[in-house]
C-alpha cells in the first residue's frame, strides 16, 4: 500500500510538475510568437523606409513630365529641352523600374510631339521672318544639338512654300468662279496654267511673284540675321549634369533618348539635382542675364552662324526653284495673247522680279533671262504677224490720195527718232527704284555676302508686286498708251524707256491723275480727245507737246506727202521703236520687224507703180532696173518671202488680241489687184510717200543706232545701205514708169526703123515721124500741167520724158537694116528739128538730153577697129542696139563676114 501511496503522491507531484512545464512552454510560445511579429513589422518597416526615395523620384519625375507638357505649350522650347536634360538623368538613375521604362518610351512620343510643334513654327518664321521666334527655334535645335539639321529643314520648308503658294495661287484665281474646286484640287501646276484665262493671267503673275518676292525676303533675312552684341535674356538651369549610364542598346526610342540626352547635358549649366522643383532652373533663373562672352551667347550666335552660312550656299536652289516656277507659268498661252499694254506691264513686273532675283542669290539669271526673251520672242512674232496683216490690207485699200496736213499734223513719231516717252508709266514709286538697284549685270559684279549682296534695298522697299496686285484699276489708269499719237504722258523723261534706269522722281512724274478723286478721274475720260487702240484707255493731244517735238524736225513735205498706208507704217514703225526701248532684251527683233515692214511697203509701192510688162525702149522691167534698186527687191523677196506669198485676205494665226481682221479677197501675190491703174497724182503720191518714210528713217539713223547694242550696229548699215539708200532708184523708177505711162510713143520705134535711109540725095525736109513726136509730147505735158502735181513734179517728169524719147530714138536707129551715109545725115537733120522743137516745151536745156543719140548717130562713121572699144566706152547702150549698129554699118561698108563675127564675140 505504501508503494501505491508513493506512486500516488510521485504521480500527482509528476503531474505539477508536466502542468507547470506546460504552462511554461506555453508563455514561451506566446513570446516567441510575439517576437516573431515584431520583427515581422521591424522588416516591412525597412523595406518601406528603402521605397521612400525612389518614390520621391517617381513623383519627381511625373511633375517634371508634366512641366515639359506645360512648358511645350506655353512655347518655352529652350526651357522644355533644359528640363529634358535632367528628366532624362532621372530617368536614367532609376531605369531598372518598369514604371520608369514607360515613362521612357513616352519621351520619344513627346519628342516627336513638340519637334513637330517646333516645325511648325519654324514653318511660320519662313513664311514670315520674326526674330524672336526664329530665335526660339535656334534655341531649342542647338540645345539639342541638330543645327545642321535645323539648316537642311529651313530649306526644305522654303522648297516646300514655294512649290505649294504658288499651286494655292493659281488654284485660287483660276476656279474661284467656277464650281470645278475639286476637279482643281487634283490638276498640277502645269495643268493649272494651261486653263488660265487671259483676262486672269496678269492676276495670277502678280500674286506668283508678290509670294515669292515674300519667300525670298523671308530667306534673306534669315539669312542675313546677326545676334546683336548686347546683354540678352538667357535661360539657365540649376540640373546638375552627370554622367550618362549605359544605355540598352536593343531598344531605338532608349538610343534616341540618349543621344539627346548626352548633347543637351554637355550645353547646360550645372545645379543641384536633389532639388525637387522640376523646373526649378528655368522658373527661378529665367530672368538672368547674360553677357555676350556667356557659353549661351555662343552656342546662339554660332548655331545663328551655321544656319546663315548653309542657305548662303543654298539660295541658288531657291532662286533656280522660283523660276523654274515663273517660267512654267509664262508657258501658258495667255502670255502670248494678251495685249501689248498688259505685256508690258509684265515684263516689266519679270524684269523687276529678276533684278530681285540676281540681288538676291549673287549671280546673273542668265537662264531665267533666256526664258524671258523666248516669251518676248513668241509675243513678238505674233505681234509682228497681226501688224503685217494691218499693213497689208492698209495697202491694198490705199486709194494713194495726199492726207490733209491738219490730220497729220496731230500724229508725232517721237518714238522712231528719238524724241519718245515710256510706252507706260511706273505704276508707283518703288517700282522705279526698283531700277536703279541693277547697277551692273555681270555676275562677277555681285558680291556672295548676304550684306553685300544688294537685296537689302529691296527689303527697304517693301514687296513692288503687292500693291499692284492690290492697285491694279489706279495701275491701268496711269499707264500711258502706245500709239504714235501725241499725249500729254510723253512728256515724261525718256530715261524711263531704259529698264535699268530711273529715279523715284521720274516713277512719280507719271502719276499724273494717280491722287486725283474718282470724280475728277472720270472728269478726265469724258475730256479725252480719243481711246487708245493698244491700251484701250482714254487719251489726249497736247497742243503744247506738238509744237515742241514735232514741228520743230517736221518740213512742208511731211504734211503734204502723207498717205494712209505712210502713215500707218510709221506708226507701225514707231511703235516698234519704242518696244525697243522697253523691250531691251529682244530690241534687235523688232528693229528687224521695222526692217520687214518698210521692206513690205517698199516691195507694194514697187508693185504698184514700177512694174511695166515691156518699156518703149524694148527693155524687160528688169533690165531698166538699177543695180541697187535689184539688190533692194532681192533683199526683200527672201526676208518678206513669207508674207509676200501669203493670202493677206485670212488671218494668219488666231491671235486673241488682234485688233484687226483682214477681209480681202485671196490674191496669190503681194501687190496691187490685176487690172488696177493708177493717175498721175496717185503715182507721184506713192513717188513723194515713200521718199518721205526714208527721210524719217534717215533721221531716226542715229537713235536706232543707240537703241543696240554695239555688236548689232550692223544690222542697221545694212538695212540702210542696202534698202532705205536705195528708195531714190525706185522713185526716179516709179517716175521714168509714170513718163512712159503717159508719153504714148510705144509704137514709134517700128516707125523709125522702117522710115526710109537708105537715100541717094539729103532734101530739106525731115521725117514724118518728127512732127508726130513733138505732138505726143505736147500732149504728155499738157497732161501733166492737168495733172494736179508740184511744177517741180512736173519738170522731172518731163525731163524723164525727154530721155524716154532719147531712148525711142536710139531703139529705133539701131533697128535699121540699111542706112546710107545720107540716111545718116537726115537721122542727124531729124534729131536737130526734134530738139528745137522739143525746146518749145521745156525750161531746160534739151540738148544735152538728146546727146546720147547723136553720138550713136556718129558712131555710123567708126573705123572698124574702133567699134570694140566705143561699145565699152559707151555702157549706156544695150547689147542689142550695139549689135544693130555692127550689123547695119557692116553690110552698108561691106565689112567680111569673118571681121564682123570677131567684133560682135569681142563686143558679147
């Protein structure tokens, strides 16, 4: 029992003693556990703790994301890429986070964003230079290190504008009354100027020009931008730069990044980059100043630098754009159509624009001045073609009547020698100044400097095609017109006529009613004494400008001897001498077309008045011709060939702008109907007008002459040596035609030559034929005197008279087939009787007329040795009347047959 007492109480302590032990473990397990959550906490405290930084640097880098997105569209680009510089440091410290690797793919979407914003801006300072955005756009591309880029892209966008203003231009005059906008929207330029009507073409030159002229300005001045030497407003920034980490080379937009990054932090200032302020250098500093011995003045004035010196080499291919552009429009048909006062106008507003051009890039257009004188070269021969068929049909509608010397009196051919104004005034001052900015046209005379190249005037001078465009009914209304007609304009100065000279002075002389009120202006037309027919605008006659210009070099004869066709090609004439003048460029084709048009007249009067199928002497036509006279018509028939084998009755091209519209019937040639004769007074009239014209021309020698250049001074020897010196030939021709017109002797050379001399005896009466002779001449004269001429008309007509008879006589003596030596002595005896009687009805001298015959009447009385040499010291003789005098005196002396073949092959 006491064993089981003791197991009892052993078992009950053992039980305490396991309670107890129980109890213990369970307080240690409560401890324990306790500290494990302790330490538990004690972690998840220090892992938070380590967060805390780099999430300072997130929300750091988030308001510095949204200071660049408020910096891009306030326009600060230099502050927004200075940001950018340490957003992509912070970036770079933390860029094994994934939220940070977004944050870095989102840089190159907002890179993209504002360099397109940047462009657009830069766009605008092309399209119209402004300093300070030009500056921000330099700022912002050498912050990030693109300044050649920068140069290369203000290029192109200037490419660009021109190419697509001058689309725009014409795009919008073209169909803006028509309803075919999106048919338009598809066509090219070229397909563009094909449809410009004619009435818009001026229009659309003026508005292409007026943008481009600004395009160029815009260049220029870009070009020419210098950075003051003056304390300036200079962005800094308080980032503190670093070295840049490694970027990871599989990724394009981390690459891009970086580089921008690495060229941006080489240029900024350094600072303090735990500040938490993401804009803290560009908000707190931008109002610092810098010096111009600053790092930023620097990297500003050597980017400025760069971008002047890259289009200084690139404004050739602007410059050679731009025409290619002008001279695809001037290709259109409306160029050539238009009329001469509105190409005029053109070309004067091309030449500006060319003047602009070789100031603006440094060499001589000379390509683009090729171009133009093609254009003036296709306008002039359509010119010359309408006024070719004016002339022609004046001609063949001449009646050759005198024009009253009061309605010749009004018309002036200043122009033609040498006394003209502008064909029409500068329509406002900057264009005359425009002038004189072309010092010299040699290439090698410009210099290649921006400052230097001479298109700073023209920037002074402001766009000379804008305000015509927005000008153009006060442009009409001060030109002056065209015609030979006297008018108060042509007192202007004639060194306006000269495109490359002029003053501001002059260009205002020629605003006349430019600043009178629309009442007055209108008070103007009505007063107008006639419209012009080239410019169509309303005209006057100075009574004053006449009587200085004109009747000073003007003689009686130019105001008797003026007939309509005269009169028409002297103003042709004249009108082409003053295109000379404004027309420099293609001067020397339109002398020749003054050239053609007297040719034309000259070959129409020889048509006229000189042409007889056979004379009474027995000569061809031909043959009584001159040897310059010849020379002359051959001349013409292969420069006229053309116009004196084509129909003058249709017209000779569809010209929109003729002003006339030939409607006579077609003749194969050139000249006056078949059929048509003409008086006495017609003939001498068509004699004296044609006179008259080379009288003028001689007087306007000299200023035609100075009109050329030097190297084509022999075109004008030659027109006149060759052509207007021969007029006096076909005068005294068309007179010698007129005598043997009226001087009805044809027949008597048959009558001569069969009266009978072969006579035994000499009586004391003369042949029959005599007295018939006197009478036809009586006649002649007596026509003559009733003739309605001058007496000096008359007096040369009978002394032509004279030696027609002269000429009667001797074709007829060497007709004869047998003479004897008393045949001979009543030749001799008739000669005497018709000289004394001739005398009776001339003032002059008549013997020495007629010695021509009796010195071929003693030739009956040679040696026949002799006869070789009288037939060559006697060339006034034709073959024919030598070889009939060999003959008659061979077979009346019995020479041999062998002796009289030697002398005639001598004498052939």
């Amino acid at each position: 029992m006491n064993l089981v007492r003791e197991l009892e109480i052993d078992l009950k302590v053992a039980n305490v003693i396991c309670m107890n032990g129980r109890r213990h473990l369970t307080s240690s397990i409560n401890e324990v556990s306790r500290d494990l959550v302790v330490n538990t906490d004690s972690k998840k405290k220090q892992a938070l703790m380590d967060l805390l930084p780099v999430l300072a640097e997130l929300l750091h880098a988030q308001d510095m994301q949204a200071a660049l997105e408020s910096l891009v569209e306030e326009g600060n680009y230099c502050k927004a890429f200075q940001v950018l510089s340490e957003y992509l440091q912070l970036l770079d410290s933390v860029s094994e986070l994934s939220a940070i690797q977004e944050m870095s793919r989102g840089v190159e979407v907002w890179l993209g964003r504002t360099l397109q914003k940047l462009d657009s801006l830069l766009l605008g300072v092309c399209q119209e230079f402004k300093e300070e955005g030009y500056l921000t756009v330099v700022d912002a591309y050498a912050l990030i290190g693109d300044v050649s880029g920068l140069a290369e892209k203000i290029q192109s966008f200037f490419m660009q504008e021109v190419i697509s203003e001058t689309h725009s231009v014409l795009k919008s005059i073209v169909h803006e009354d028509q309803d075919v906008h999106m048919q338009s929207s598809r066509l090219t330029y070229s397909d563009l100027c094909l449809q410009i009507p004619e009435s818009k073409f001026r229009q659309c030159l003026l508005r292409t020009l007026a943008v481009l002229f600004k395009l160029m300005c815009s260049y220029h001045e870009i070009m020419g931008f210098q950075l003051e030497n003056k304390v300036l407003e200079c962005p800094t920034t308080n980032a503190k730069s670093r070295e840049d980490g490694t970027q990871d080379s599989s990724s394009v937009e981390e690459s891009r990044t970086a580089t921008y990054s690495a060229d941006a932090s080489e240029r900024t200032e350094s600072g303090n980059v735990e500040s938490h302020d993401p804009v803290s250098g560009g908000r707190n500093d931008g109002g610092a100043t810098s010096s111009s011995g600053s790092p930023w003045y620097q990297l500003r004035k050597e980017a400025i630098a760069f971008v002047s010196q890259t289009l200084q080499r690139g404004r050739k291919n602007l410059w050679q754009l731009t025409t290619s552009r002008v001279s695809v429009l001037l290709s259109s048909s409306a160029a050539s159509s238009t009329s001469i006062h509105q190409f005029l106008k053109n070309y004067e507003d091309l030449n500006t624009f060319i003047l602009a051009g070789e100031a603006f890039c440094g060499v001589e257009a000379v390509e683009f001045r090729q171009k133009l004188k093609g254009v003036c070269e296709n306008y002039f021969t359509a010119f010359h073609r309408q006024n070719i068929s004016a002339l022609k049909m004046v001609l063949e509608k001449e009646t050759w009547l005198r024009l009253p010397p009061e309605t010749v009196q009004i018309i002036s051919f200043a122009g033609l020698v040498g006394d003209g104004a502008p064909l029409i005034a500068a329509s406002d001052g900057k264009s005359s100044n425009a002038r004189v900015l072309h010092t010299s046209k040699s290439a090698n005379a410009v210099d290649t400097g921006a400052t230097k190249s001479g298109f700073s005037p023209w920037l002074r001078n402001g766009n000379p095609f804008l305000l015509k465009v927005s000008g153009s009914p006060k442009e009409a209304h001060n030109s002056s017109p065209l015609n030979g007609a006297t008018s108060g304009e042509y007192e202007g100065n004639v060194d306006n006529l000269h495109g490359d000279i002029g003053s501001p002075h002059n260009g205002d002389v020629n605003h006349i009613n430019g600043s009178n009120s629309m009442a007055e202006e209108e008070n103007e037309d009505l007063l107008a004494d006639f419209i012009d027919e080239d410019s169509q605008l309303p005209s006057r006659i100075s009574k004053s400008s006449l009587s200085k210009t004109y009747s000073s070099h003007c003689s009686n004869d130019e105001f008797t001897a003026q007939t309509g066709s005269s009169l028409c090609l002297l103003r042709s004439m004249d009108k082409y001498a003053r295109l000379m003048q404004k027309l420099e460029i293609v001067n020397v084709e339109f002398f020749k077309g003054i050239c053609q048009l007297f040719e034309m007249f000259f070959y129409y009067i020889f048509e006229a008045f000189g042409q007889q199928n056979m004379s009474s002497s027995g000569k061809g036509s031909t043959d009584s011709l001159t040897y310059r006279l010849k020379t002359a018509l051959s001349r013409i028939t292969q420069d006229c060939d053309q116009w004196i084998k084509t129909s003058s009755g249709s017209p000779l091209s569809p010209l929109a702008h003729t002003d006339v519209t030939p409607t006579v019937p077609q003749s194969p040639n050139f000249g006056p109907p078949v059929g048509t004769s003409f008086g006495l007074k017609e003939r001498c009239a068509g004699a004296d007008t044609v006179a008259l014209v080379a009288r003028i021309l001689h007087r306007s020698r000299t200023h035609l002459q100075s009109l050329l250049l030097k190297s084509n001074t022999a075109v004008v020897e030659d027109f006149f040596v060759h052509l207007v010196d021969s007029v006096p030939d076909l005068t005294e021709h068309i007179h010698r035609t007129t005598a043997r017109i009226l001087l009805h002797i044809n027949g008597y050379v048959d009558r001569i030559a069969n009266a009978k001399w072969e006579l035994k005896e000499l009586g004391m009466e003369h042949n029959g034929y005599v007295d018939l002779l006197l009478g036809e001449f009586k006649h002649y004269k007596t026509r003559l005197a009733h003739g309605g001429i001058h007496k000096e008309v008359q007096d040369l007509l009978l002394g032509y008279g004279l030696e027609i008879v002269a000429e009667t006589l001797i074709e007829g003596l060497s007709r004869v087939k047998r003479c004897t030596d008393e045949g001979r002595a009543l030749m001799s005896l008739d000669l005497q009787v018709l000289i004394n009687g001739l005398q009776h009805f001339v003032s002059i001298n008549v013997k020495p007329k007629l010695q021509i015959v009796e010195a071929f009447i003693k030739a009956y009385y040679l040696p026949e040795t002799e006869y070789i040499h009288w037939a060559r010291a006697h060339p006034e003789y034709s073959k024919n009347q030598i070889v009939g005098l060999i003959n008659l005196v061979a077979t009346m002396k019995g020479w041999k047959r062998k002796t009289r073949l030697e002398v005639l092959e001598k004498i052939e």
